[in-house]
C-alpha cells in the first residue's frame, strides 16, 4: 500500500501528519510512504530524517498523492487536492465537519474518508483521539500566551520593596484544553478559578487545586459523547450573572468553551469586557468558531477597553513539533488495526464503532447526510 504525506498548505499550518518515526512503523506494517519535500520541515522534521527511515520524497502534492492508496493530512482536502486523488483513494484528516462545505466533493470524486473529530470518545479509542491530544497542547500554550502580554506577575512574591499578589486567573470550559490550563497555571503559581456548565468536571477541577465556580441546575449539562450541550434560558441568564462576577475579579480569562456543531457560546460580553482591569487578558480559545467574547478577532491580538484580547486560531500550530508528534501517533493507532499485509490495504469492519462513527464516506455514498448543508450555514 502507498501511503502519501503531503505538505500542509493552509495558512499557519505547521503541522505534518506524519513523522519519521511513524512512517518507519508504516513501513514495519509493510507500507510503501511517500513523503512531499518540505512536509514536516516547519515542524522541525527535514527531509533527511523521513528518507533514512525509508521514506520516498517527491516534488509537489500531485506528485506525492497522484497515485497514494492512502493520503494522511492534518487539514481538510481543499478543491485543487480533491481533484488528484485517484478514485477508491483512502483519506485520513481533520475534516471540519460542521463547517467544510467540500463534504459532499470528497463522496463525488470517490474517496473513502475516515474524519478524525469523530472518532468515539472510548477507552479503547483514548490512543486515537486527536482532539484531546490537540487540546492538550492548546491548554497548555493559552497560559503561556496569557503570560506573555500580561504585564505582572503570575505567582506571589514577597520582596523587599513589597508583596506581589498572585495573578486571578478564570478559565472557562473544563475539558481536556481547560484542565491542561489549569494545571499549568497553578505550576506558573496563580489562584485559578473554574467554569464548567458540567457538574461532573468539578472534582477534576478541584484535584488540580482550582476552585469550581457553578450554577446549579438539575439537568444534565453533558451530553452522551461527553460535550458540554446547549442549556435552556433560564439557565443562561443565571450563568450570565455569575459570570459577570467572576470576570469582573479576574486578571486573565482562558475561554474553551465550544459545543459541537454550533457556533461557540458568547459567554464574556463587551460589558463584562468593560469591568475588567486595565491591563487584563482574555485567551480566546474558541475564536475558530466565532469565539466566547464577541470582541475577539481570529488570528489577531486586539486591546479593547484596555484589555488584551488572544485571538489566535490554530495554535496547536505554535508548538508544531509536539503537535505534530502526538497527531501522528493517534493515526498510526487508528490505522493500525486495519492494516492488511495480505491484502496490501485496509481492511474496512464497519461493525467496529471506531470506523463507523469516523468514517464519513465510501466508494462514492456519503454516510453522514445529517452532515450536509452545514458547512454552507455556518
């Protein structure tokens, strides 16, 4: 089987799908890769590594996957890429599925492809989920982020000249990127709060050495793939109120919060921005959607009413060379199991809950039509 790596041609992608060490596990199986020249040199992988470990080079993305069984990419496929693959091909990405309006393209020309946003949240598939070990690296960048452009101090400290109380930090949202965030600024030493319209998330929260602020409710805010999900009016306003007070106290705010397939909650108003201190951050972590601050602008570092705002999408893409490590050990895991030396390919068991959640579409059928016209609205 060929396996293709092309370069990443998005802007302020610096991720590659592939590293040196995976492709030699690629070859281990039996695989033939191809490698396109430059792929992984942003991520400080060059050429040279991939070609020791077996690995072809070739000049350009056509050359690369003209011909590839198998192309692994981080980003979705655009127009121009869908048009070189050859018909029956196998394609292994983040597809954006709630908001790609190629969806129906990638059926039409005949690929089969797996979307790695869903795969299940199981144990068995813990070593293939991208989106935790992305957010991993996003919750733990977003402190740094937050620590470059305040101008204080994170942690407590007691000087001759006077004590330096530490930094308040508020983080919104308590996934995977909200506890990464927790537990590196309690290393970074400042008092860090919590919001998490999940009641389940409070004893992570609180084993980290945060406090869990929340708004009661007696339904449950988490729905069954473990997301937080939209709540009613009612609670809103009250989770409006609450957090208005807790902004209003903060020095920096790290906002996570995203529901699938939705437009990110505006949870952090222009008024609320307003009562902030001067000199206060906000991290935006959901800016790719639309952001939970209004005043966020994607790819952009704004001060709005004397408060910075981190609008930076992608940045996973800031630590490139981790980034792209972890990525590319969660495909080798989810690809694999249906390696087929026999066949020389995959071996495709849509009785696997793995593969059916991820596997967007086959042999020109499009599995997820709940799926189309999304990307159009959104």
């Amino acid at each position: 089987m060929l396996i293709a790596v092309p370069a990443e041609t998005q802007l302020h992608e610096k991720r590659v799908a592939a590293t040196p060490e995976t492709v030699a596990k690629f070859m281990a199986a039996g695989c033939r890769v191809v490698v396109e020249k430059g792929a992984g040199l942003a991520a400080n992988y060059p050429d040279a590594a991939y070609v020791e470990k077996g690995a072809e080079l070739a000049d350009d993305f056509a050359a690369t996957c003209g011909s590839a069984d198998l192309v692994l990419k981080v980003r979705p496929l655009n127009e121009a890429e869908i048009q070189v693959l050859k018909k029956g091909a196998v394609v292994v990405s983040l597809v954006s599925p709630f908001t790609n309006p190629l969806l129906k393209n990638y059926a039409d020309a005949g690929l089969t492809c797996f979307c790695m946003e869903m795969v299940p949240r199981i144990s068995r598939a813990q070593s293939m989920d991208v989106l935790s070990s992305q957010a991993n690296i996003a919750g733990y960048k977003s402190v740094l982020l937050a620590m470059e452009h305040y101008q204080r101090f994170f942690p407590m400290l007691m000087t001759a000249a006077g004590t330096v109380q530490p930094a308040k930090l508020l983080i919104m949202g308590a996934g995977v990127a909200g506890l990464q965030a927790i537990a590196t600024a309690r290393r970074m030493g400042a008092n860090v709060e919590v919001f998490d319209v999940r009641a389940a998330a409070k004893e992570q929260v609180e084993s980290l050495g945060a406090r869990f602020v929340e708004v009661a409710s007696d339904e449950d805010a988490e729905d069954a793939g473990g997301y937080a999900k939209e709540m009613d009016d009612d609670y809103k306003q009250r989770q409006a109120d609450l957090i208005a007070e807790r902004v209003a106290k903060s020095d920096i705010i790290i906002t996570t919060a995203l529901i699938p397939g939705r437009p990110a909650p505006v949870l952090i108003t222009e008024e609320m921005v307003k009562t902030m201190k001067p000199g206060s951050v906000i991290v935006d972590l959901a800016v790719e959607m639309g952001g939970n601050c209004p005043l966020s602008e994607l790819d952009k570092i704004v001060t709005k009413h004397g408060v910075t705002l981190v609008g930076v999408g992608n940045i996973p893409a800031l630590m490139a060379t981790d980034a792209s490590g972890l990525y590319a050990r969660n495909l080798l895991n989810f690809l694999t199991p249906m390696l087929d030396k026999e066949i020389g390919g995959l071996t495709i068991n849509m009785e696997d809950e793995v593969i059916a959640s991820s596997l967007i579409c086959r042999d020109g059928e499009f599995l997820k039509p709940d799926l189309l016209g999304k990307g159009e609205t959104s």
